[in-house]
C-alpha cells in the first residue's frame, strides 16, 4: 500500500501546528481514556485505517484495557462502559454521522450528554470529536498507509 500524498498536515506544517493546539484545547475536562474510546469510534465509522490503529494504542498508554477497546464498536450492547462513556460515544456518533439523519444530534443524546458533562467539558469533547474526524478525512483522502511513517 501507497499513500496518494503526504498528509496535508505534514505538507503545511502551520495546519499541524494548529491541528496540535487545537488538540491540547480538547485535554481538560474529558477523561483521556473516554476521548480516545470516542476518537476511536469515530475513526471505525469513518473508515480511517490509521486512526483505528493509532487510537487503541494511545488509548492503551491512558489505561484503556483491551476488553473495552474490542466492544467500542458494540458498545450499546457491552457492559463494560460507563454512563458518562456511553454518552460520549453517542455524541460521537451523532457527530461523526451528521447526514445520516434529519435531526443529526437529537435532543435525547444532547440531554444525557449534558447530565455528564459541564460546558466546558463539552466544548472539549465536540472539538475533540470534530478533530478526530478531520484527522480522519485527512487520512483517508490522502490514503495515508497504517503505521506508515507520516513524514
């Protein structure tokens, strides 16, 4: 496998610089484990083979167990998470598939959100989830390769 291009990132390195503050924004308020279980949801929908790769192993060095890291993709079904995770992942969700319906974030996933999260820590976890998907877009585009050096 060959990527059609650098990614984009690397190409504009100024685009990398913001895309790591923006980054470092998302860090106070979510939990890292409950970010990279999102980050890594969306990267499943998305299709983004190195994200689905890179995001266990971050989530893996914040603590994540592999039991919980193997159900994300079923996580409705998987006892294994919290009330404040299952709400996030929702939100990613809901987020990473804003086409899929009219009401892209209904009102009941907003709702159980907030009983989880303040505002602060919400605004971390929708830019968070809105980067990952622009990660996502980003790599897919450009076919980046798994474990492929990105420079």
């Amino acid at each position: 496998m060959q990527a059609r291009m650098s990614n984009p990132a690397i190409v504009l390195p100024e685009a990398l610089q913001a895309l790591h503050a923006l980054n470092a924004a998302t860090e106070d308020g979510v939990p890292a484990k409950t970010r990279e279980l999102c980050h890594l949801r969306a990267s499943q929908i998305n299709g983004c083979s190195v994200c689905v790769d890179m995001h266990p192993k971050l989530a893996r060095k914040a603590g994540e167990t592999d039991q919980r890291l193997f159900a994300v993709g079923a996580w409705r079904d998987a006892p294994f998470f919290t009330d404040a995770e299952r709400a996030a992942l929702a939100l990613t969700e809901a987020v990473t598939r804003l086409s899929d319906r009219a009401d892209p974030v209904p009102d009941d996933i907003w709702q159980d959100a907030t009983r989880h999260y303040d505002e602060k820590a919400l605004a971390s976890l929708i830019l968070s989830i809105a980067l990952i998907n622009v990660w996502n877009r980003l790599n897919v585009t450009v076919k980046q390769v798994a474990g492929a050096d990105w420079s």
